[in-house]
DNA sequence: TGATTTAATTTGATACGCGAAAAAAATAGT
DNA sequence: ACTATTTTTTTCGCGTATCAAATTAAATCA
C-alpha cells in the first residue's frame, strides 16, 4: 500500500522551474518570455534564465516575430520562442495483432517518418518481440533516412496490464508470457531510453500533449478498438491506481449477474459492446446464416434491419451508463471518446451522448465537455511517441540541471 | 510591506517544508527530530530550523523521552516533538436532519466537548440555518467553558452537493435553496475560518488524520446513512472533480432503466439500497401491513423471513456491483466502508465483499484491502473538525512564513 | 530627434535547504 | 573517575533558485 511518497525535498521530481518553462513552451507552440512569465507565474527574471539555458542545450530556439499582433504595436517586439524540433528524434511504437506501426517525430512531435512491419503471428514470446521491436525501429529509422542511435527515446504501446512506472508487463495478449520485465530486456538489446504503457494512456497522453486536451489537467479519454479502455488524468499525471491495473473501464459492471464476458465474469460492460459481443448477440439471435462480418452487421442495421439495429441499440445504452457512472465518479471537465473504427460509430451518437446526459445527476453548472475525436491510422503509435517525448524531456532537463551544478 | 502579492514560488501550491515536518508529526503523534527526518527526506539541519520556529509559533512541542525505546541505549537521548492541543481550539458542526452536532477538539485532535442542538424542521431557509449554526457553537463552547472568540476554525458537513473549494451549497436537502454562498453568510456572521465539505469527504478527512488510513495518500471512503457517499483522496487530496459534484456513487446506475432514485433519475444505486428504497420494496412485495420502519424489517430478515430477506439480499448485491465498479476503475489500496447504522449491516456482510472481490479485475497482485470502519455517533462532526483541522494548520503555518519575511 | 511604450536582461538581495563540522548528552569500558 | 564511543541535535558556510527593481533594447509616435 501506497504510504505517503515523500518527495526528496531538493530538485529532484518537482517541476523544478525549467520543466514548468518548457512544459509552457511546448503547450503554446509558440510564445513569448513575458507571456511565459504571465502564464507560469515564474518572474521574467527567471523567465529569462531559463529558457537562455534551454537555448544554449539547444532544446528551445527563437522564431522571428510572426507578421500583425493584433493591437499593441509599440514598444520593444517580443520575440517568440518554440521547441527545437531537430533536437530530438522519438519513436512511437504500437503493437496490434497484425503489425508492429511505428511513427517518428522530431521533438516538436512533428511526424519525420512512419514505418509498418507484419507480425509472424498475434502472440509471441518476449525475446521474439524484443527483436520484432528492433527490426521494426532499424526499419523506420532507414525508410527516415536517420539511424537507430539518433533516437533519443521509444514510447511503446501495448494493449494489457501494464505497469508504466516499472516497464513490466502483468499481461498483455501479444505476449505468450505473463509478468515479464519487458522494459529491462529492451534496453539491454537497444541502447535507447524506453517508455511503455497500456494503450488508453497512450492516447491521453496523446490528447494532453498534441489533442483535445491542451493544456488541462484533468480529463478521461475512453477508447475503443477491440476492448474498451479508460485513461484517467489527474493534476496533469496519468492515474495509475495502487497495482497499475486501474481505469479498467471495459470490466466495470454495467448489468448483474448479465452477459458473460471473456475475462470469465459477468456483466461488464465489455460484454456488450465488444465487437465479439454484437457478433455473439447476433448469432444467438436466430439470424439466418451464421454472421462474423461486424461491419456487414453494422450495414444492416443501418439499412433498417430491426434485429440488427436493436443489438446496437442496447449496447449504446450500456455504454451510456458506463460513461455515465465514470462521469458521476470524476465529474470530469472533458471526456474524449476516441476510436478509430467506424463500426464503432453508434456509440458516439446524439443518441448516446443524450442518454449520457440524463444520466448524470443534475448541479446547475455546465455539463462536462464530451467530444468524440477520431484520429488516423496512428493515433496509437503517436500516443507511444508523445510518452516518449515527455520522458525524454524530463530526462534531459534533468541531465540539464545537474549539468549546471 | 510587500506591494503587489504575487505568490512566491516556493511556497505557492507545494508543502514548503514548514507544512511537511508539521503533517510528518502529526501522523506520528509523537516523534523525535531525526525521524522527521529519515521520514520526510528533509536533512536534520533543517528540521532543527523549521521545528524551532513551529516550536516558537507554540504549534508543537518537546515531550520528556518515553520509557524505554528497544535496542540502542548509547547515544544523545532523542527529544520527541508533538503538536500541541492547546495551540487552537477547533470545531466540527454537522447538520442532520434532527439536529445539529457540534465537536470541539484541541489542535491534537483531542475531543474537548461535545454538544446537541434540536432543530426546528429538517429543512430551513439559509439564514436560519447561519443563525442556528451560531447558536449551536456558542453552546458547545460555553458547554465547555470556553468562549466563540477561542475558535481558531469550524469546520461543517452538510449533505448534499456542496463544492468546498468556494464554499458554496449547490443542492443540501437541509436547506429550501440551491445555490447558496453559504461560507460567505457563515464568515459574515461568525468571524472565524469556516471549512465545509460534503459528508462523504469529511469521513474521508478523518480517516486520513486519526483513522485507519493514516500515512495512506490514496483511498476510498463508502459511506452509508441516508443516502450512499463516496469521499475519494488520490495523492493525498481529496479529489473534488470540475464542478466539485464528484464521488456521486450512491447516483452511479447499476440496472439499465431500473427502479426509481429521489433524484428522479432510475437505476441509481441509492435507489436498491437506500432506506427509503428498502422500505418501498417491503411495501410493494404485498406486505400483509404496511412497514416503515428499517430496524423492523431487517429483524424480520434476520429472523428467516424470505421475502424480507430477499429484499435485504438484492440490496447487497448491487452494492457490491457498485462498489466493484469503483475499484475496477480506482484500483485503491485500500476501501474504507464507514457508517453508523447497524441497519446497514447487510451491506458489509462476507457475503457481500466476496462478491465484490469475484467482480474485479484479476492480477497478480493482492487485492485491495477493504475495510469495514463503524464510527460512533460524533464520527460526522469528527469529520468535519478534521477538515477545519487542516485548514488552520494551512494558515496558521502560512502565515508563520509569511511573518518570518 | 526625442518621448513613449513594451520586452528582455542585468543586478542585488533573500530565503531555503544541504553537507560538514561541532556540540550536546547519554552509555560503555578500563 | 575519566576517557572513548555512540547518537542526536545544532551551528556554520555555501550554493541554488527566485524575485523586485533598475536597466537596457527595440520598436512606434509625434
């Protein structure tokens, strides 16, 4: 049990100011030292001090004034100030059943490259992967016209429990293995700092740095792909609960004693609105010909059939009082419903999302903001590289101020 | 003298030292200095600097040694330090339906009186309520020989949606309005710090000062009395949500379109486990005379009634359906289930929490440790003094480092 | 050209916390 | 009894971070 983590009083894991600066940079993309100032509550003085470090390690550069500020046109023009992006090269990477996607992005999170290797098969062994992961990284770094050693840090995204502070993988359905020590075996066989976590932090971490979700510090994302997936964050960190096995939103319970589930219990909400489960309540139904096309199932109900359309029928109203639940716990500010997949389109629906709505006790203040945010292809592979590039930050200001002293 | 008050970066939001080595005694209750230092990872130089001021402040101090401390007997003696209960007098105020329940406790936490003040009706406007608040702190004051003026802050638990960030009431079935600045009109008419919070997050508050989650920075309070309460402390703040309506679990749904909740909404879990929810059910279940009374049918339940006990036993289990939901969302380390009724038993029973550990998420990792707490009667306005406890420690030692300047 | 405005930097001061050394207060050994 | 040893606490000097105020820089306005 977590007792009280004190945190060695000096620099150590505090926004020890400069990470307060260029976390502030980053977020504005472009801005100047006073707004800086302004916005951090950090002296222009120090303002000043700062971020003439951060240009002398070469992390941060000068841009020329942008064309018309609107109003104020005396005084001295601020000169704006952005991540360097050649600084760093960062490569996310996200394994599927399929295929290893990796994406590399400079240290603006600018996309420089994207790379796909095939899977022998959907589960392996660690080693196998250790080396799928290695081949797949020297692949993108060369279709990128760069080299495996110019990375300065690999984000990698897994689906399963995954304890993100230690790099160790309780379980993950690419792995034939439970509880291996992914993240040592990594760095043993690729000198480069690796990053892991569970896929729906990925994307909120994703969101919080390059999204929706700019520049809050509170805010849930829910994913779909083939499970269902919550990231939780809390003051600006990613929520990880006692064993790193929270959020799992997919198993909360949306019906007692209901749907079996494939994790062996009953009724979670996976159960309903799993793409196994619409095919399972399809079948079950006595629908002519045995169906394992979800998309075709979507089509149809689409096109009228009452059979089909009551199946996603109720699975959307399952997932509205999943959310529902999960917004009358955290009484989020934002909720970003992420997915990919247009089958999973009815559960985004106006129908939905009123459910949602009723659902959630009444204050007289503003609903919490639900948007629904369909990224590419990459979206998971650019989650793994946004964690990276925040590890790689902190590493290197880090480094950057024990440099100094 | 300081012109403009920008806050000074070092004791802005973070526990400036000052308030770590106070928090570090007060959950020892007594310890020597270099304890405080081993625990807190703050060198022995400056805990000497920081406990001499606290202890000039007359926050704490010196005790004679204890007795015997096992094993090393060389050495300087060690000096324990503990707070000291004289330094304020605090008061805890929790309205109920009946009666407004007032505790005083010195700055230790050591009850110095108690006091029981009838109300009038269970619902008042918000003026009454500020007057009655005022009488029954001059009562419990006078009660024990001391004067309103000696209080250094009251704390006050209200039912209901109260965002204790701005003190201010969104809904509290004690009052006939929603939207009240009821902490404006308290400090107008009393001249103390006032601290209010939702019932559940007092609890919550105690626990984590005097209770059973001592030391813990992450936990989970259930409380049950009229409705169901849900007090969440994540990094050793207690987690209010965007509008500060969060932990509304009695309002989480556990049945799609499911019976009827006070609120107007269905299937809220307050709505299976409530009393008022349990009495309905005995009344529709064709009850030879209508029942109203909880005690009656529960020792009706005990007795082998099957129809009372099936009431009881459905009430149990979505319960544990609810409280499962929250742990596979949180994965805490610990749960706390509080409450004072014996009526409410049957929601703590082995059954029960079997049930819940069946429903979460399995790993390979304990599981959390759930822990049934009952309280006295005071345990409301305890609370409540514990979160005033915490706010004048705030201050008090605020403005210590504001003075030392 | 000089006045004005705004941004950025320099300067000097201060608080905080640490490490090392010293002091204090006890016991153990001879 | 007196010295050595052990352990806690305090003192001292230093480095770092930050800030307020003053200064410099770079533009426009009149």
């Amino acid at each position: 049990m977590a007792a009280t983590q004190r945190i060695p009083h000096g620099l150590d894991q505090r926004e020890s100011g400069r990470q307060q600066v260029f976390d502030a940079i980053r977020q504005a993309g472009r801005i100047a030292r006073i707004d800086i100032a302004r916005e951090t509550q950090v002296s222009p003085a120090t303002v000043t001090a700062i971020t003439s470090e951060l240009l002398a390690a070469g992390l941060i550069e000068e841009v020329v004034p942008e064309g018309d500020r609107p109003g104020a046109k005396r005084g001295r023009p601020r000169v704006s100030l952005k991540v360097r992006g050649a600084a760093h090269l960062i490569a996310g990477i996200k394994i599927t059943d399929r295929s290893a996607t990796v994406i590399l992005v400079d240290f603006e999170g600018k996309t420089v490259g994207e790379y796909d290797q095939e899977l022998p098969g959907p589960v392996m062994s660690a080693e196998e992967l250790v080396v799928l992961v290695r081949e797949a990284l020297t692949g993108a770094c060369a279709a990128a016209g760069r080299r495996l050693s110019d990375l300065s840090g690999v984000g990698l995204g897994l689906a399963g429990l995954i304890d993100a502070t230690r790099n160790f993988v309780h379980w993950s359905p690419a792995l034939d293995q439970r509880n291996v020590e992914l993240g040592q075996m990594l760095s043993q066989a690729i000198p480069v700092p690796f990053f892991m976590d569970n896929d729906a932090n990925l994307v909120a971490k994703a969101e919080q740095l390059f999204g929706q979700a700019r520049n809050l510090s509170d805010f849930i994302v829910i994913t779909i792909e083939q499970g269902v997936g919550m990231g939780i964050v809390i003051d600006g960190k990613i929520y990880r609960g006692e064993r790193g096995c929270g959020a799992e939103f997919g198993h909360t319970k949306v019906q007692l004693d209901g749907a079996l589930c494939r994790c062996g219990q009953r009724g979670c909400l996976e159960a309903y609105v799993g793409d196994y489960a619409l095919l399972r309540e399809a079948n079950i139904r006595g629908s002519a010909q045995p169906e394992d096309d979800l998309s075709a199932l979507y089509a149809r109900a689409k096109a009228g059939d009452a059979m089909a359309r009551s199946i996603f029928d109720r699975a959307g109203r399952m997932f509205a009082m999943g959310l529902a639940n999960v917004i009358n716990i955290f009484d989020p500010g934002l909720v970003i419903l992420s997915g990919e997949q247009m089958t999973f389109d009815f559960l985004y629906s106006e129908d939905v999302l009123n459910r949602v709505k009723e659902s959630i006790v009444q204050v007289d203040a503003p609903l919490p903001d639900i948007r629904v945010h369909k990224w590419g292809d990459l979206m998971w592979a650019k989650g793994a590289a946004a964690c990276a590039m925040e590890g790689v930050s902190e590493l290197t200001i880090r480094k950057l101020a024990a440099n100094a002293a």
